[in-house]
C-alpha cells in the first residue's frame, strides 16, 4: 500500500470514531518533531474538552480500540505519547512513496519553499583586471557558483557579484608601462597576457629605476582625478580583460547579476569616510586614517592613506553599506581565499561598529583553501601565479585522451572532452572541505572508476544508456512499486537524504556534503548493478528495477548540475 493510501486509512478510522470530519483529521495530522516518534502523529488536545477526558487517555483509548494487532496494511507501529498518537509508516511504503516522489517531482525533486521571500547576495570570483585569471579565483567561483544554485533550488533570491579588482595602484604603473611599452604589443587575442608582461615588465625595471614607481603614483593619481586619456586606458585594459574572462565563464557556465568592481565604488567611499568621522571612529596616525581595533585584537583598519589615496578596505566597506541598501538582503557571502580573513574580519567590525548590528549575523566570509598540483607542480609562464587557462589545456588533453579510448567513434568527442575537463576541475574543488587546501592529482581527477567527477558523469551516461536500451517510456507510477526487492530498497533509501543534503550545503556553505552524497549515491547503484542484472525476461522486475535506476539518474543529474558539472549521456 502507498503512504498515501495508509494515511487515508488512518485519517477514515480515526473520523469514524471521533467524529470529527476527515477533513478535519487530515488538517490536524502532524509530522512528529522527532524522528523516533514516528511518521505521523495525531493530536488529542482539542479533543479533551469534548470527550472529558485527559489527551494522554484518549490516545491510549484510540490506540486499543483503532489499531490494536493486527496492524492495518502499511504500518508498522502506532504508540501514544504524551497526548500524541504517533504512527510509523512499514519500510517498504516509505520507500515506495519516496521513490513515487522522485519520478512525479524529477529535477525538481529537493526544491523547497523555505527561502521564498529572503535574499541572498552571493560575490564570488572577483578575479583581477589585467591578470590572466587564475587557479585560486577558479576556486571562488566554482563555489559561489554552486552556492548560487543551491540557493535557488531551496527558493532564495539570489543576487551574485563579481566584485572585480579593477582600481588602486597597480592600474597606474600599468598605464606608466603601456607608455613605455605598449606599442610593442599587439594586444591580440591574448591580450590579456600582454598586460601582464607589461605588469611584471614595470616591477622588473622599477626595481633598478625608482622614479618609475612614482611616476606609477601619479598615473594613478591622474585617473583617480579623472584624467580623459588615462581613463581611456584603463577602459581599453577593462575591456580586454573582461572579454577573457567572459570566455572562461562561459566555460563553466558561470553568470552574474553584477560586475560591479572596485572601480564602482570609487565615487561612493566620501560619505562614508564623513560618517565614521563624525562618529568619533577615525583616528589619524602618521597623516593615515585609520580605525583603532585594538580592543577587538586586531591590528587598525587602515581606510586612507597620507596621500589621501583610498585602499582595498575602504572600498569593501562601502560596497558591505552600498549593498545593504541597495538589496537590503538577509545574508551576505563573500566567497574569498582564507589568505583574506583578517581583511574580512576588520572591515566587518568596522562595519559593525558604525551601527549596523545586522553585520554579525548576515555578512559572511566563506574562506577557502589553497589548490595545488601534487607531483608535477605546474610552472606558469610567471613562476608563482597559476593560469586557468595552462591547467585547462593540460586537463583537456588528459580528458581527450580518456573519451576517445572509452568511445572509439564518438562524434562530438571535443564538446565531450571539454565537458569531462571541467568535471575533473571542479569536483576535485567542490568534494575537498573548503578550508582544506585543494590537491590536485592528474591521474586521480579523471578516473571513471575514483572519486571524481567524470566517475560521476560516466555513471549518469550508463543510466542513460540503460533507459535506451530498455527502449520503453516507464509505466506510470501505478504500476505496482511495491515489487522493490530488498537490494532495490537498500538503494532507493538514500534518495531519501537529497534535500536535507541541499539545506546542509546552504547552511554551512559546504559543497563537499552534496558531493560526498552524490559519490555515495552513485557507489551504490554501480554496486548494485555489477550484481544484479536490471533488464530481464521477469516484466514486473525489471519495470521496478528501471524505476529505481530511472529516480537514481534524476538525482544524480540534479545534484551534477547544482555544482556546475554536466550530467553526460554518453562518454
Ligand atoms: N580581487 C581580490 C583578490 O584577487 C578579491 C576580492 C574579494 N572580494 C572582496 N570583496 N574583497 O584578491
């Protein structure tokens, strides 16, 4: 019998003795708080007055009289506790409503309504203009890209930023460089790695020309005053930039609502300052405006130097404000390498300290760890900076090789190359605890068969596969689901799990739960198949069967899809 089937049951019984409508029976049937009580519980308070007599005893009374054993079908236990009868619905039609739930709901399957109505701002990547993009700022935006989705899936607003680094000092010494230089670049389809030999260039002749760096200062300072043609430059440096980094998210399938970067806030950071100097915060220290954080063990905030120069700080401190009022979220993630925690923690404070109590509970610093490449450590073209682009390209070559030994013939073998790449990168990041350092092993991040994101594509293509050679739509959910055997049910059963997975991700920013679940989802289900054949002569058994793989692929395809990993069909 099907859980709803037996909750009639139960709602028909209870009204027959009662009295009460089974409307009003079914309005008044409660989940139980704890697990252990049970399914279903069904409250004796509003009968008391009616009856005369305590809860406690109308539910005992309920319980000898409706369900003493034999057990209606469907149930495997009915106790009263405390006022309460609680009833515990048979394992098998649990799962067969579980499993029911799943093949209705499909990818919606795990969707809730309990962020309807709040407001989560998302800044994530936040990559630097005029620097090839790097392997630490793939970090950041795979997270806060699967943050994002995860959000939406449980019915949050979601507002995702880049915060670009495209203002400060270094734009000035860029701008000195490209006077110097520029005309020896041609500013090509790389041009992105043009301004950063330009950039490394200036530091490397600085370092014996000291008159180069002040010359950077007043570049900088000229485009801060607003200067035509340095702003100009800084526009051409901005778009060459972007038009890189587009192609990389485009890549990842990552998108933003805002790309509005440092260089946004440049007319906004006045007021600010005023405030906190009317508010007594600011204090001067060597011609410096700084606040004092001592009390709070922190060394000062610096917000403006002696030449009047705003800083890194001073910039996210007015965005925290600017967004606040702008969006007026309920929470906000900054998804940032740990290396920036004390940053975080001071401008928050500072934050916090202007009179925004709502700081402390809704901004936050989803700090991460480092990604390194074990054994080979990759060199880039500068030394320490690792570019996307270099680990892409190794990754890629790795992953052709692995399509087109597992599919000889294969047509789309490049689209499919690519789409096993990005697993293989973003996985190996995603199931890693996010303060744990990333290490990345080459041989280990492709294996079909390891813990990995291609291993998960390859099960997702196999389910596929089966569903096209069992060449048939699924009967409809009428069919008899209770023919799930043991085996089908030990599988099944963890399909139970997926949505509180998703709440447990958005609660502790944590992607690592939905990949560990997922790998375990789809552990099982390989297991189950090296022992049991799935499509056989037996009709009944082998529609159940399909039922089940059927659920599993939808899961899996759902949760590959949260991360930012493509559920192939065939590779
Ligand atoms: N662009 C910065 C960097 O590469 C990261 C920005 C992080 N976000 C922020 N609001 N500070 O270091």
């Amino acid at each position: 019998m099907s859980a709803d089937a037996t909750r009639k049951k139960i709602v028909a019984l209870i009204a027959a003795e009662t009295k009460l409508s089974p409307t009003e029976v079914v309005v008044m049937l409660e989940k139980p708080k704890q697990e252990a009580h049970g399914d279903l519980a069904f409250p004796c308070f509003r009968l008391a007055k009616t009856m005369r007599k305590a809860p406690p005893v109308i539910a005992a009374e309920l319980k000898e009289k409706l369900f003493a054993p034999p057990l209606p079908e469907g149930l495997a236990k009915v106790e009263p506790v405390a006022g309460y009868l609680n009833f515990t619905l048979a394992t098998d039609t649990v799962i067969t409503d579980l499993l029911r739930q799943v093949l209705e709901q499909g990818g919606s399957y795990g969707s809730m309504t309990e962020g309807k109505g709040r407001k989560v701002v998302l800044e994530y990547s936040s990559v630097n203009i005029a620097k090839p993009f790097g392997i630490g700022h793939l970090r950041s935006t795979i997270i806060g890209a699967a943050l994002n989705r995860v959000y939406r899936k449980l019915g949050y607003e979601t507002i995702s930023i880049n915060h670009l680094g495209d203002w400060g000092t270094q734009f000035g010494k860029l701008i000195a460089a490209y006077r110097l230089w520029g005309s020896e670049y041609e500013f090509a389809d790389n041009a992105i790695y043009d301004l950063y030999d330009l950039y490394v260039r200036f530091h490397e002749a600085a370092k014996s020309d000291p008159a180069l760096e002040e010359k950077g200062r007043e570049e900088f300072r000229k485009l801060e005053s607003g200067d035509t043609e340095n702003e100009r430059l800084w526009r051409r440096f901005h778009d060459y930039s972007m038009r890189d980094f587009n192609r990389i998210y485009e890549q990842l399938g990552v998108r933003f609502d805002y790309l509005t970067g440092e260089s946004f806030y440049q007319e906004r950071m006045t007021p600010v300052i005023e405030k906190l100097d009317k508010q007594h915060l600011l204090t001067v220290s060597e011609g410096a405006a700084i606040v004092d954080l001592t009390e709070y063990d922190m060394p000062p905030c610096l917000l403006k130097k002696s030449d009047d120069a705003t800083l890194y700080a001073t910039r996210d401190l007015t965005a925290l404000l600017y967004r606040k009022d702008t969006f007026n979220f309920d929470k906000i993630l900054y998804v940032v390498g740990s290396a920036q925690k004390l940053h975080f923690r001071q401008f928050f404070k500072v934050a916090e300290l202007m009179g925004n109590e709502w700081v402390a509970e809704q901004a936050v610093h989803v700090d991460f760890g480092w990604v390194k490449f074990s054994g080979q450590m990759m060199s880039s073209r500068a030394g320490t900076l690792i570019f996307f682009d270099d680990v892409f390209a190794k990754a890629r070559e790795t992953a052709l090789e692995i399509v087109i030994q597992e599919n000889p013939g294969m047509d789309n073998v490049d689209w499919t190359a690519e789409k096993v790449t990005i697993a293989a990168l973003v996985f190996t990041q995603l199931k890693v605890r996010r303060n744990r350092d990333v290490n990345f092993v080459w041989e280990d991040a492709f294996s079909f068969r390891g813990a990995t994101g291609p291993y998960l594509q390859y099960t997702h293509a196999r389910l596929t596969s089966l569903a096209s050679k069992y060449g048939k739509p699924l009967p409809d959910l009428s069919a008899d689901l209770l023919l799930l055997g043991d085996e089908e049910k030990q599988v099944t059963k963890r399909l139970e799990a997926y949505p509180a997975k998703i709440k447990q991700v958005a609660e502790s920013y944590e992607t690592s739960f939905l990949a560990e679940y997922l790998l375990d989802l789809a552990a099982a289900i390989n297991s189950y198949w090296q022992r049991i054949r799935i499509i056989t002569d037996d009709e009944k058994a082998t529609t159940a069967r399909m039922q089940m793989a059927y659920a599993v692929r939808v899961v899996i395809a759902d949760g590959l899809r949260l991360l930012g990993i493509e559920p192939l069909k065939r590779m």
